[in-house]
C-alpha cells in the first residue's frame, strides 16, 4: 500500500474533522470524569441581542460553546481547536488566530448577561501542542482569556496534570 499512487490510499485521519471532535470529546469528558466538583458539558448561549423580526431573529448563528465549567464561584469556556499551527504567522511575527479570540470573547459577552460569576466567566483557547508551548493570557474588557496547549506525546501523568492546572486545580504527578 501507498499513501498516494495505488488503488488504496489512507485518510488523513489528522486533518479529517474527525479528529477536531475527537479532541473536543476527550477534553469534555476528562474534566467531567476528573472534575466532579464542577458541572460540565457544552452549553448554548443566548445573543444579547434584539432582532427587528422573528426572521432576522433565525439568521442569528447559534453560539455553542465546546465545554462550559462551572463551580458555585466561576465559570471557565473553552473553546477546544485542533490546528497543525496555535498560531499563524502574519507580518514576520505568530499572532492568535483572530477569529478563534473572536469567537471566545463573543461568548464571554453575551454571558455577561447572566449577571453572577457569567459576568466575569473566564475564556480558554485549547489547542494540543504542536511543537510550541502556548500559554497567553489577556484580560480583555473584564474577562480572563487565555490561549493554552497541552502536549498529548507527554505520559497521561503529565497530560492530567497540564489539564487540570489550566482550570487551577492541578494535582501531584502520579495521583
């Protein structure tokens, strides 16, 4: 068998979208088996928005958040992406990509809403490392948001604990 030139090729399993929801899925599911202490799952969020017709009201995209963590004092959004590149490259310099900050900030917003611990809800960007460790963080208009990586080629021991400590509560390797 060849990749390319035979009557049989492989799919490209990492740029299949399959494994965009592959990554989204394991990150959902650790933090709900490792963090019982919180409520997790995906969450849709409402525009704070008025339309001038029902119509107008139907064309609005659906916000959807990929894991939505919440304790009786906080709550944490995180968008999960899975790029061969966290950054991109513009200018000579690596920026954020600007419409995954968007996205992330345009949920943290329309929260705000909700008044409480939502006002302030906390917004993460996870991407797995691809050779460049990420970890920015901004407050932007009374929002923490941060653009993190977790290196899944680390042991799980490692991989627990960068999971948990991006949500602060890591715990000792080995546990």
């Amino acid at each position: 068998m060849e990749e390319k030139g035979g009557t049989t090729t492989f799919a490209d399993f990492l740029q299949d979208t399959k494994m965009r929801s592959l990554f989204q899925k394991f990150a959902l599911n650790f933090y709900r088996r490792e963090r019982p202490d919180l409520a997790v799952g995906g969450e849709v969020i409402k525009w704070d928005a008025t339309a001038e017709t029902e119509e107008d009201w139907a064309l609005l995209p659906q916000m959807v958040t990929d894991i939505t963590l919440r304790s009786d004092a906080k709550t944490w959004v995180i968008d999960t992406k899975f790029y061969e590149e966290a950054l991109t490259g513009r200018f000579d310099a690596d920026r954020l990509i600007s419409a995954n900050l968007y996205q992330i900030f345009s949920y943290l917003r329309n929260l705000e809403k909700n008044g409480g611990q939502d006002a302030v809800a906390e917004g993460i960007l996870l991407y797995p490392c691809s050779g460049v460790e990420l970890r920015a963080g901004y407050m932007i208009q009374g929002h923490r948001i941060r653009a993190v990586t977790v290196n899944l080629d680390n042991e799980w021991s490692e991989i627990k604990a960068e999971l948990l400590d991006i949500v602060g509560a890591a715990v000792p390797i080995g546990k």
